[in-house]
C-alpha cells in the first residue's frame, strides 16, 4: 500500500540517490566544510588580534593629550614673543625717527 505511513517511498534520480541516501558520504561533507570554515574563522582571528595589537602600539591616548598640552604652550610662547618683538620694532622705529 502506498497510503501506509510505514511505506517510505522515495524517487529520486540515481545521482541524487546516491546523495540523499548516503548519510554518511553527506555528513563527512558538511564537517569538511565545518572544519574549512572553522580554519578560516581563525586566521581571521590571527589577523584581527594582529590589528588589534598593530593599533594600540601606534599611539597611547594619553601621549596624544600630553602633545596637545605641550604645542598648546609653544604656540602661547610665539604669540608672547610676537608681542615683545612688535613692541621692540615699535619703540625701534619712534627712536629712529626722532
């Protein structure tokens, strides 16, 4: 009887059937793409940590505010000594003109 649920009926091409039919072929398959994908997933990894350690060895955050701070008081120090030498050159020129 085709009807009967115990009556597993099945029609498939004979390639296919070699296919769906040998579990054992198909799971052996899937665990070599598993283990391919596993492999990729950890160079991916390697390649990531090595990033990683390639950034925080550029530049510490700290060093970075600590330049800020130090070219901020180079720059007062020019505007100061601007200052003084305009003041000089102004004082030079009333002194040459009298």
């Amino acid at each position: 009887m085709a009807s009967d649920s115990v009556n597993n009926l099945r029609w498939f091409c004979d390639r296919c059937e070699i296919v769906v039919m040998n579990k054992t072929a198909s799971a052996g398959d899937h665990g070599d793409k598993l283990d391919q994908l596993i492999t990729v997933t950890e160079k991916m990894m390697l390649k990531y940590d090595s990033l990683e350690q390639s950034l925080s060895n550029k530049c510490d955050t700290s060093s970075h505010t600590g330049l800020d701070v130090r070219i901020k008081a180079i720059e007062d120090k020019m505007s100061k000594l601007e200052s003084s030498l305009d003041r000089v050159v102004s004082h030079t020129d009333t002194v040459t003109e009298s």
